[in-house]
C-alpha cells in the first residue's frame, strides 16, 4: 500500500467552514472521480474551529487546517496517477490554499524517472 499525504491551510479569504465545504462537497469528489480507478482510498480531515475546552489546545493558529491521505495498492496504481506527464495545478486548490504543501514536496513527488 502506498500512501501519499497532503497538508493543507486553507487561503486567507475563507473561514474554516467555507474550507470545510469546498474540500469535502466539491474537490474530494473531483479528485476521487479523476483517480479513479487506480485510487483505493482517499480520507480528509478539517480541523476544527478552536475550542477552549480542549486539553492541549495550541496557543497560536495552527500550521495546517487539514490533511487529506490517498491510498494506492499497487506502485502501478501510483505511477498511473503521479506518473503522468506534469498536471497543471488544480485552479481550486490554488485559489483557496495557502500553503498546498510543504516547499518542495509536490515537485519531488511529480518528477518523472528522467529528471
């Protein structure tokens, strides 16, 4: 099984529920459509608003507002998604992310064999 996780913080325009909505009702579905059928899982986790009665509740906002895990069988099923000629940047993901992934990440794990 291979595993390919992203972190996310959501764009300053939007509130934690507008994120919330856009990542689960429009672009979990567009990602899990397009990957499909190589794709065998695919799980997202929103933060929840700050809530002072939480033990080991952070002082200062939190680097990331979420997390979003796909899952892959095979290196096959992987290559098949990752493998392919560089995509463009989703526009959605651009116009409401911050900070779609740590400096780097995305780039190393799009590189084809040749580079």
């Amino acid at each position: 099984m291979i595993k390919v996780m992203w972190l996310l913080k959501r764009a300053p325009h939007l509130t934690l529920d507008e994120c919330r909505d856009l990542w689960l009702t429009r672009h979990a579905p567009d990602i899990i459509a397009e990957e499909s059928p190589y794709l065998k899982r695919h799980i997202v986790d929103v933060r929840r608003e700050d809530v002072d009665g939480l033990s080991g509740k952070p002082d200062q906002e939190p680097e990331w507002d979420g997390i979003a895990e796909q899952w892959f069988e095979t290196e096959a099923d992987y290559n098949a998604v990752y493998g392919r000629a560089l995509r463009s940047p989703r526009n959605d993901t651009l116009a409401n992310t911050s900070a779609p992934y740590p400096a780097g990440l995305g780039k190393a794990m799009r590189q084809s064999p040749e580079e």
